[in-house]
C-alpha cells in the first residue's frame, strides 16, 4: 500500500537550500513528500492559488519582500494552510510574531534537520487539523442527519433531542510515547468520548487510524448507543481512537503508546463506567495491555475492564469473529424471509479485514458463491466464486491482497456494482452515495461497516426496492457477545461457545422483527425503523432519570 503524499510548496530563493530541503524531504518513505518552489512571493501567491498544498515552507527574506512583512502578505491567501517560517534570523520576537500571526513553527535554518524538519511538519498539520476539523466529520453529520430523522418521525421530547445530538463527555489528549530509534518522542492525538451515560457503563471500541478525529469518535459513539439500545444491552454508547498509524508502529511503540492511552483517560475507565473493545488498527493484544495497565493502578487484576482481550485473561468464547457471524445470521433470517436460497446466492464483501474476512466465510460456509471481495488495496472477482479461505492465508501471509493472484482484479467502485444477491460494505463509510446507489445491484445490502450508506443513496435504494440491513443491527453482534465477555467476567463464568452464538442469535432475531413490525407500523425503511426502535428506549430512560439537580 502506498505511503501517504504531501504537497510541499517551499518559497525560497537560495538555490544551495533549497537543493538541501528537497534531499531531506527525499529521505523520507513515510510520508513521501512533494516538493514544490517559488522563488520570490508573487510567484508563492499564484502557485497557492492554484490548489493542492498540503503545507507551506517559507523563508522571511525574498527579492520582493522581507522579514514579518513576508508573512502578513502570504497569509490571507493560504488560511488554510499551515505555514512553516524558515529564516536565518534567530530572533525571538520575529518567531513569537509569526506564531501569534498564524504560523505552525519557526525554524532556524542552521539547525535544521531531516528529522526535526520532518517533525515539524508533521505537527504542523496536526495543530491545524485539531484547531479546524475535529467537528468537521462527515461521518458525524451522517449520524446526526439520521438521528434527526428518526427523531422527528418518531416525536421525540425535543429537550432530548438536543441533548443527543452531541455526546455528554468528549476527551483529546495529546499523547507522549518514546519512539524506538534515536530516543524521539512522538506526540499524537487521542480521543475517548462517552455518549450517553443514562443508559448505565458506556461501551465502545478504540481505534488506531491516521485519519481518526473527533467528530468521527463521536458519531461511532453515537451508532454505539443506538445498538446497544436496539438491542437491550445495559451500556450507553462510547467510543476511543488515537490519530496514528499503526502500519507504522513497532511491537513496543504499541504497546508504549496503548499503556499511555490507558493512563490518560484512567479516572473515565472501569468495568462500571466505561468498556473499550478493539476497533480499526488494535487487537486482543492491545485489549491485554490495557486491561493490565488498569490493573496495575487499581492494585488488583480487573478483567471486565475491556472486552475483546485473549481468551486465556478472561476473553470470551466467539468474540473475534461475533461481527461477521451476526451479520450472516442476520442475512440468513431475511433470505428466508424473502425466498432467497442462500445455497448458490452470489455475495460480495467489500473490506476483509475483521469483519469483511469472517463475513465472507461465514457466508462461503452457509453455502453462498461469494464472487468478489476487496480490502484497501485491491478488489478481486470470479464469477464462479473465489476460495475465499485461500484468500485468507494469503492476507494473513501479506497483510493485505494487493498481488493476490486469484481472481480478476477490479476496480472497488466496480465491486460495489457486481450482480449479485447479497452485497456486504464492511469497510469505511459514505461507500453507497447518491452518485452510485442508482448502479447497485442486489437484493440485501447487509452493512457490516458503520455509516456505509448515505441517506440519499438510502431513499434511492429503497425505491428501487433494495432491502437494507441497517448498521445499528447488523454489525451488532460484536458488542453483543462483548456484553456476554463483561457479564462472564463479573461473575467469573465461561461459556461454551454454542451457548454464545445461540444467544447472539435470538438478541440478534428479536431485534430485526422488532425493526420490522416498527417499520410496518411507521412505514419507513428498516434504518429509520431501528432508529425509532432504539431512540424510543434511550428517550424513555432520560425521562425516567430526570435531570439532577
């Protein structure tokens, strides 16, 4: 998979440094950076106005300007774009200026170096990521638009209304941990954010992801309470994430950085008070470290702090795969339901990673073809259904099916478009839109991701009579059988593994003919159904508790 490109754009006119800044830049795989020239401040203002600068290296003394007067006449051009000052002069008044104006950094050119440039960079665009769009998240304006929906046709209270269109506790932390080589010490964001607090422990994962904010946290917190309510489980909905990526961290750079993210958020932590789970990026292994992080400070050994954690710390039977398995379940249900023979039915399953990877063999085991699959670097497709075990081993082998040599390779965007009875989007969101929903062609689109479709696809698909398996319900058999791992750890049980996935089945059965009845009832789709279905509960608890004092 490739490393992600950043756009330089370096106004300087000293040949000799600028020959210096591209080789520095040029040592660096990860990110691989462009760099881009001006040699004076005219030509900087039309190149910015052009477009696609990711970041701004920018000397004080230029032919046609000098010293602050440099940056006050390029900032009102790039304000949104972070901007490096690259002088000789070392003067702190000149460097504080600068920063009150606006700039990232100030850095001294005789002391720059590959990695302090590198650095500053890297900091530089996450200051003016943190300050401008941690709100900015499309993926919680699509929980909020289906929310609203929800709870204008559903008449809810408008005071709770509000109150649930923005979580009750939302926590950043700029998180230290010590990098392996060269004694660096790496700073990244971090979030927790608990939703809902009435509902009793808050629940939710934590992923790592280089593009994880806090207004996505929010919005997975808030999926979170809509499924643990729909389907009745004690918790209200909470979810974590650190910007990073783990691609990129070594075995004890995670664990470092996982021991951090435990300590920091702490006094928010606890079987009684919040859950996490792994997530995008983290694994059993992480749920270990934290669990013993926690112990550690409380002075005794707390299993039901996290769930998720090897079975051998008091992991529960089922966990790993509960997403992909209640999703088939679920699948199976509707398909008898609408006469649909799952023996020899054509799937397709975009994602294989946790979720996508046990969806498809869950589904391949039921006996569905399963004809295409994808994960982040490749969509492969054989009409007479892959090996879907084959491709497994050789993700497990290579991280990933870039280079797998079964099937045809396709683009993603074709994938999404097979003909097939059965299409699972258990990767990222916003993947069905208005754009492509008129080109779907299935007759289950079963979400094992969280927000895959938007609202405009929705009223799409349901006109052209596509039934969808909304998110809140499908991929909800993950924190159902996290919910048995917590109940087994409080009371210090272990159950069979044919007892949990026969649980799980019956929550997962009684929540979909719940969303069905509602959905006649209020004749609205299965998404705003589940919606109602859940909203009606969380409402009904907040009007029971009251506000105090």
């Amino acid at each position: 998979m490739a490393s992600k490109h950043i756009t330089v754009l370096l106004v300087e006119d000293n040949p000799l440094y600028v020959r210096l800044i591209q080789r520095l830049l040029g040592r660096s795989d990860h990110p691989i950076f462009d760099v881009q020239t001006a040699g004076n401040l005219g030509d900087a203002i039309d190149r910015i106005g052009k477009g696609g600068i990711d970041i701004i290296l920018l000397d004080l003394m230029l032919p046609d300007s000098s010293a602050l007067d440099t940056f006050y006449r390029l900032h009102p051009h790039a304000l949104d774009t972070p901007i490096i000052i690259q002088s000789a002069m070392d003067d702190v008044t000149l460097a504080s200026k600068a920063v009150e104006g606006g700039a990232q950094d100030y850095l001294l050119k005789d002391s720059i170096n590959g990695v302090s440039l590198v650095r500053s960079i890297h900091y530089a665009m996450e200051r003016k990521h943190a300050r401008g769009a941690e709100w900015s998240s499309a993926m919680l304006h699509l929980a909020q638009q289906q929310f609203l929906k929800a709870a204008y046709i559903a008449g809810l209270d408008d005071n709770i209304r509000q109150r649930l269109l923005f979580p009750e506790r939302a926590q950043i932390a700029a998180l230290p941990f010590k990098r392996d080589e060269g004694g660096h010490v790496e700073t990244v964001f971090a979030y927790r954010v608990q939703h809902v607090l009435t509902m009793g422990p808050t629940k939710g994962g934590i992923r790592y992801h280089p593009e994880v904010n806090l207004g996505e946290v929010a919005a997975l917190a808030m999926w979170m309470t809509w499924k643990c309510a729909l389907t009745k489980l004690p918790f209200g909905g909470a979810k974590g994430g650190i910007r990073v990526d783990p691609a990129m961290l070594s075995w004890g750079e995670m664990e470092r950085l996982s021991r951090r993210y435990t300590s920091q958020f702490i006094d928010i932590l606890g079987p009684d008070r919040d859950i996490p789970a792994p997530d995008m990026g983290t694994d059993a292994q992480v749920m270990a470290w934290i669990m013993d992080t926690y112990s550690e400070h409380v002075g005794h050994s707390v299993p039901s702090v996290v769930t998720g954690k090897p079975i051998v710390l008091g992991g529960s039977q089922g966990r790993h795969e509960a997403t992909g398995r209640g999703l088939v379940y679920l699948i199976e249900d509707l398909c008898d339901q609408m006469h649909i023979n799952l023996q020899g039915a054509r799937a397709v399953v975009q994602g294989f990673g946790n979720v996508g990877a046990h969806a498809a063999t869950f589904l391949a085991e039921a006996g569905a073809k399963v004809i295409g699959v994808s994960d982040v670097s490749a969509a492969l497709y054989d009409g007479n259904g892959l090996p879907v075990q084959k491709l497994r081993e050789f993700a497990f082998q290579n991280r990933l099916l870039w280079n797998c040599p079964i099937g045809e390779k396709i683009s993603r965007q074709e994938l999404l478009e097979l003909d097939c009875e059965i299409l699972a989007p258990c990767a990222l969101q916003n993947q069905i839109t208005a754009d492509n929903a008129g080109r779907i062609r299935c007759q289950i689109l079963a979400e094992g991701a969280n927000g895959p479709t938007t609202l405009e696809a929705d009223e799409i698909l349901k006109e052209r009579g596509i039934t969808v398996l909304p998110d809140i319900l499908s991929n909800a058999g993950g924190v159902i059988v996290s919910y048995f791992e917590w109940v087994q750890g409080l009371q210090n049980l272990m159950w069979p593994i044919e007892e949990i996935n026969a649980r799980m089945r019956s929550i997962l059965t009684d929540a979909l003919g719940r969303t069905q009845r509602r959905a006649s009832a209020e004749k609205v789709d299965l998404r705003t159904a589940a919606m109602i279905e859940a909203l009606s509960r969380v409402g009904d608890a907040n009007m029971l508790r009251g506000i105090y004092p």
